[in-house]
C-alpha cells in the first residue's frame, strides 16, 4: 500500500483543497443570489415561513460572499465558519430535509435524458463536515491565518523576557 514519508507533511496541506472548494462554493452561491436580485431569494424565503425574508435575503447573500471570499483567502477561518454553518443549518432544516439525504434525486427518464428532483441534505453536510475540519485543523498554508500567526509568534519572540528587579 501506498506509504507517505512524511504524514505530516501532507497533512497539513490538507485544508488548502477543502479552503478552495467550499470558499469558491460559497462565493459562487452567494453571487448567483446577488446577481439575480435578493428579491427573488427573499420570495423563496417567505415561502418557506422566514421572517423578516428581505433583510434574511441580504443577510445571507453577503454572508455567502464575505465568508466565501474569507475561507478562500483562509481568513479568520474559524470565526467565519459559525455564520456559514448556520445557513448551511437552515437550509438543511427548512428546504432540504424534506427531500431525503441524496443530493441527486433522479425522478423520471425522458428521451432527454435523465430528469432531477431537488437535492437532499447531502451537500448541506459535506459543507458543514469540511467547514468543521477547517475549524479543527485550521486554514492551513498559503492563508491569512496562517500569516497572522507567524506575525504574532515573530512578535513574542521579540520581546525581551522581564527579569526580577528589572536587570
């Protein structure tokens, strides 16, 4: 079977794909909402019971933009993963829940080809699932987070240590 020499080096490269994939998600998700106009959001969510759905349509819209472009650019990972799990949560509960688990849902075969329902919570929790792994395992290399910390370290490594008596 196929041996890393290192575990740890790869390891910590891990983060960096689930950063790309769920970040442009987000972002993708988020602008789709933003350039199709809010309004048409904030209708599906009065459907659904909602309240205040305009205000719920911005909220969510930027919260997909922000924290996408955040998770992209592995910034403030772990703050930012609370509001993005949490809409993740809702739409779990109040859209997709009702349609099972799978996110393909094939209902029917035309000449076409193959016709889709909508999606179950699957995605909701693959989401979720790496959004938790990055708060675990943090934003990894190539990220703010990650240069952040080394500023702080290099910061603390400056400081002289105080001695008793001031000598």
């Amino acid at each position: 079977m196929f041996k890393l020499s290192s575990e740890t080096l790869w390891q910590k490269w891990a983060p960096l794909p689930l950063r790309l994939i769920i970040g442009y998600g987000f972002l993708a998700h988020g602008w789709a909402k933003l350039s199709r106009g809010p309004e048409g959001f904030a209708r599906l969510l009065e459907q659904i019971g909602t309240p205040l759905p305009g205000v719920m349509a911005w909220v969510s819209t930027f919260i997909e933009i922000l924290g996408g472009l955040a998770i992209l650019a592995g910034a403030f990972v772990a703050a930012v993963s609370v509001p993005l799990i949490v809409t993740m949560l809702v739409a779990m509960f109040t859209v997709h829940l009702r349609y099972g688990f799978s996110a393909i849902n094939t209902i029917g075969l035309t000449a076409d080809g193959p016709q889709f329902g909508p999606p179950g919570i699957e995605v909701n929790l693959l989401y979720i699932a790496c959004l938790v792994a990055l708060i675990l395992a943090g934003a990894g290399p190539f990220s703010i987070d990650r240069l952040l910390a080394r500023s702080k370290r290099e910061k603390t490594r400056r400081v002289p240590e105080a001695t008793c008596f001031g000598t």
